[in-house]
C-alpha cells in the first residue's frame, strides 16, 4: 500500500523535516517534492503552507497532518482534498507559547519598555507598579495554547479569565462564551492576550470597535494587546489608530495580516509596539515528527488520528 511521506512547507527549510521522518521512519521514502514517479506512491503529506493544488493530484493520499497548530494554511487551498486532517498539539510547542506569553505579559506588567527608555536616557526612577493580583489578563482563544498561559500566569498571581467559543465547565478560570459574553469579558481585561485560530468567524476581530471595549481604567493605565494567534485576526490599520488614540496604551504583536511585514508597516517604528517575527512558538522537527510518525503508525494499525481538524468550525 503506498505510504510514502511528502513534506510541502514554504518559509521553512524542509530539510530537517526529511531528516527527522526519514529517521523515524526509514522503512519508507520521504519526499520535499512531487514528480511523475513518486505520485502514486505518497499516502500522506505533512504541510506547513504548501503549494495549492498540490495535494489534488496525489491519488493515494490518505491524511494529511499540519506542521503548526494552526490550519488556516491548508484549510485556504481551494483544492483541498477531503480526507482526515490533524494539527500539532504537543507538549515542546504548550511550552514555548506559554514562555513567549509570560514573557510579554511580565514585560508589559513591570514596564519593560519604559525602563529601557529610562535607561536609555540615564534615568534613575522609580515607576508605581500594581501587583499581579490586581491586573486581569483576558485571554481570547482558551485553547490549548490559551489555557496553558493561563494556568501559570495564575500561578504567577494575576487574575486570569478567558473566552471561548463554547461554555467550559472544568477551569479554574471564569470562562466567557460566544459573542453574547464578549463585551463583558473585554470590559474585565487589563491585558488581552489573543490565542485564536484564524476562522471565518474570527477574521479582523482585532478592529477597533473591539479595542474600544477593553477595561480604559485599570491598573496599568492603558490596556495592552498581546496577538500570538494569527496577523489574519488583526486590522494593523485600527491598532495604530487604537494606539494613537490611547485606547490601548501598547501592543506585543508576533502575527501580522501579511507575513513578513512590509517594510512600509507603520508598526516598524513605533517604540509602543514590541514586534516578533512570527516566533512566538516555532515548530521543532525533533519533537514534532515524532508526534506526526507517531499519529502516522496508529493510522495505519487501525486507529484514529488525534487532534483532527472540524473544517465546518475551521480549527
Ligand atoms: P485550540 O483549537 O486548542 O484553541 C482555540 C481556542 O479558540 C478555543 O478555546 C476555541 O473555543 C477558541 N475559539 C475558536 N473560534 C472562536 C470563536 N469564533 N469565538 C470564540 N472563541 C473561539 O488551538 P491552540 O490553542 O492549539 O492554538 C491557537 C492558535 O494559536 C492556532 O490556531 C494558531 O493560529 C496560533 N499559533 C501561533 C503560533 C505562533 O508562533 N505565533 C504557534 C502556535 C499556534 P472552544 O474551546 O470553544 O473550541
Ligand atoms: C502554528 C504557528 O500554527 O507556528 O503552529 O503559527
């Protein structure tokens, strides 16, 4: 049966993908690319913003497997055949979001930025400072990745709530649910950290109406945006407005509408705005293609895949 493996990524090298699948599982090939005499042969592709229209001519397919948590990328390819589609949720990538989080969240919440400014000045001043406890960090997107955050900014001592698309029963944190909460749970967030996948539902939700409802007077002054999910969700255009008008008073962005940024982005040169190229939490071939060989082998002995994607919901 064929059960070869194509790898299709574009922005990344393949190479360490090809090493790391061709070691874990050697008995078969793996290819970077698609020719006339390994067509018939590949059983599954392993993606990370692959060519569309590529997958369409690939007869033997059975699964295809996202090489990041989100599927946005593959979900757009117009040409998408309908077979089983799994994404990443592994304990190496939790981590490194939940490192970037923390990290974004503590440097806006001990006002890193204005320290370095003062150092850079070579002044010495002492700014108030809230603790924890005080501060609400509202996290949109309670997922995975959000709850993750979540947990451990709890444990670092702010108050901590989310909102998700459907209700939760089981958090410690207070849970807002579909657009009906929405407001609510903005009105409550000094910090909004956003860990939404890019759906037809949350397109631009990051606009400026929405900015307009976060908490005005808290702790921090101003309220911050943290966006790790994905530059789909966000609208740069009100940001800055939101930014200029002192509806929010910084952001920490490492997702943006187009990927590079544009050397023309507004965003470049404003010091309010802390700018990470889509680094929040990479995908390391040595602790992911385990995961996916892993689901690869279960697939192939008779059982189901984890982790597969609802292409109605779109994540
Ligand atoms: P999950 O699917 O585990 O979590 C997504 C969360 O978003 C869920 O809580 C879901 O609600 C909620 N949600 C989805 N749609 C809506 C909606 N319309 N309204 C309200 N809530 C909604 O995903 P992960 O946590 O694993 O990943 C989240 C995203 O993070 C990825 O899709 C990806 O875009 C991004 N990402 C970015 C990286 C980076 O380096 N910048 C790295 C990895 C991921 P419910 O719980 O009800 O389903
Ligand atoms: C992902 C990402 O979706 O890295 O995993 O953006």
């Amino acid at each position: 049966m064929p059960n070869d493996i194509l790898i299709s990524v574009t922005g990344w090298d393949p190479q360490g993908w090809k090493r790391e699948f061709s070691t874990l599982m050697h008995e078969r090939s793996v290819h970077d690319r698609v020719t006339d005499d390994n067509r018939s042969e590949i059983g599954y592709a392993v993606l990370w913003r692959h060519k569309y229209g590529l997958l369409s001519g690939l007869p033997e397919l059975k699964a295809l497997f996202s090489l990041g948590a989100g599927v946005d990328h593959i979900l757009a390819d117009p040409e998408l055949p309908d077979l089983p589609l799994a994404r990443i949720v592994d304990d190496n990538m939790t981590m490194r979001m939940s490192e970037y989080i923390v990290w974004q969240v503590l440097d806006q919440h001990r006002k890193g930025r204005q320290y370095r400014a003062q150092q850079s000045a070579g002044l010495w001043k002492e700014l108030p400072q809230p603790v924890a406890s005080e501060v609400t960090v509202g996290i949109m997107g309670y997922g995975t990745l959000g709850s993750d955050a979540g947990d451990i900014l709890k444990r670092l001592g702010f108050n901590v709530i989310g909102w998700s698309r459907s209700p939760k029963q089981d958090t410690n944190v207070q849970i807002y649910c579909g657009a009906d909460q929405q407001s609510e749970f903005l009105a409550a967030a000094d910090i909004l950290v956003v860990l939404l996948p890019l759906t037809p539902e949350t397109q631009g939700v990051l606009n400026h109406t929405l900015l307009s409802k976060l908490k005005s007077d808290g702790p921090l002054g101003k309220p911050v945006l943290i966006n790790a999910g994905r530059g789909g969700l966000q609208v740069e255009a009100d940001i800055v407005r939101a930014l200029d008008e002192g509806i929010i008073g910084s952001a920490s962005l490492d997702v943006f509408e187009t990927e590079p940024l544009p050397a023309a982005s507004p965003l470049w040169a404003r010091d309010d705005v802390q700018i990470t190229p889509h680094a929040a939490a990479a995908s390391e071939p040595a602790a992911l293609a385990k995961l996916v060989a892993s689901q690869i082998r279960t697939f192939e002995a008779g059982g189901s895949l984890n982790h597969l994607v609802d292409r109605k919901s779109g994540y």
